[in-house]
C-alpha cells in the first residue's frame, strides 16, 4: 500500500502565515525569492498548523470514546511515549517521552487513548509543567480513577541552541492524584518506568 499523507490545512490560515513567513525571511536579510527560499513560507505554514493542530483536538472526547467496564483494579502504565512540543516562550521545540499511569475505578480507556491525549495537549503551545497538569486533570476527570500519576522528561531546544546553551541537560515534571500520593504506589510506578522489561 503507497504512503497516504492525511495532514490538513486551512487554505486561509496557511496564506495569511505564508506571508508572515516571507516578511521574517526579509527582516533576517534573507532573500525568499533564492530558489531553496521560494516554497520555505508555505512549507513553515504548514507545518505550524500540524505542530499546533492540538487546539483542534478535544482530549476528553478522546478518553470518552473508548470507555469499558471492567473490575479490573491495578496500575495501568503506558510509558516511554514520544512528546513533541513547541516552547511557549521562545516558539522552539521541546521533546522527549510521557510515562503515563492509572488506577481504574470501573472503567477502563482503550490504550492507545493515552498517547492520543498527551498529542492533544502537546501539539499546541506549552511549557512542560503545565502540559504535565493537563495530562493529569484530563485522565482524572474523565475516567474518575482511583489515582493518576504523570511523569515527563523532556529536552528543550531554547536551552540547547541559545541561552544558557546546555546540550546535556533534561527537564523533568511529574504529577500525581489519588492513589498516587501514597508513597508505596507512587514508588511502584517510578520502579516501573525506570526498569527496562524486555
């Protein structure tokens, strides 16, 4: 089966950022007419729309789509999940992996919902302390666990190309609900998303 690229636009929006674009290229003494600048404007307009389609995204629809009974009561972890974001501040990119855990109360979520919340939040403009809430408030609000635990560990490019210019250095934010703030459950998640079991 031949690739399908599923990526939308809206022709409006990419226009109007189009032309921002070409007008950054020339307050940067750039020439957007040189042949390997001509479609750069479309390109990058583009591309801000995918990186920030999570405006467009209604995470708790996505949870509430794949909603199951079952008495099953025990931590669920979905870790190691790849998290792409762009800085609020400095509109860079920051990127690293999501540990995400409940403990259903009733209802379990089909999940791949999981990475498809944390998409939703981290496809618009963040920091990551307040992606790492959202997370967090989105899964306990919607499927009412007995506790929800979020972990992510990030690298941040305005830390990295400028500023203080440190290559080696990882962000790391965590948050914590219900059963979670319990220091043997807490443990036994951090145990989990550390260890490698395969």
């Amino acid at each position: 089966m031949a690739f399908e690229k599923k990526e939308t636009y809206t022709e409006s929006t990419t226009k109007e950022l189009k032309g921002h674009y070409q007008s950054v290229l020339k307050l940067i003494n750039e020439d957007p007419s040189r042949e390997g600048l001509v479609k750069t404007p479309e390109r990058a307009a583009k591309a801000m729309q995918f990186l920030t389609h999570g405006y467009d995204l209604e995470p708790e629809e996505i949870l509430k789509g794949a909603l199951f009974k079952e008495e099953y009561s025990e931590m669920v972890l979905v870790k190691d999940i790849e998290v792409y974001s762009m800085c609020e501040h400095h509109i860079l990119p920051f990127f690293g992996k999501a540990h995400v855990a409940y403990i259903p109360n009733g209802h379990v979520v089909g999940l791949s919902k999981i990475p498809r919340v944390v998409d939703a939040f981290a496809r618009r403009l963040q920091v990551q302390e307040r992606l790492t809430d959202q997370i967090l408030h989105c899964i306990d609000q919607t499927l009412k666990p007995l506790g929800v635990a979020v972990v992510i560990e990030a690298a941040h490019m305005c830390m990295m190309m400028r500023g203080v210019q440190k290559q080696n250095s990882v962000t790391t934010t965590s948050a914590f609900t219900g059963e979670f703030k319990n220091v043997e459950t807490r443990s036994e998640f951090l145990n989990l998303i550390s260890a490698k079991l395969r």
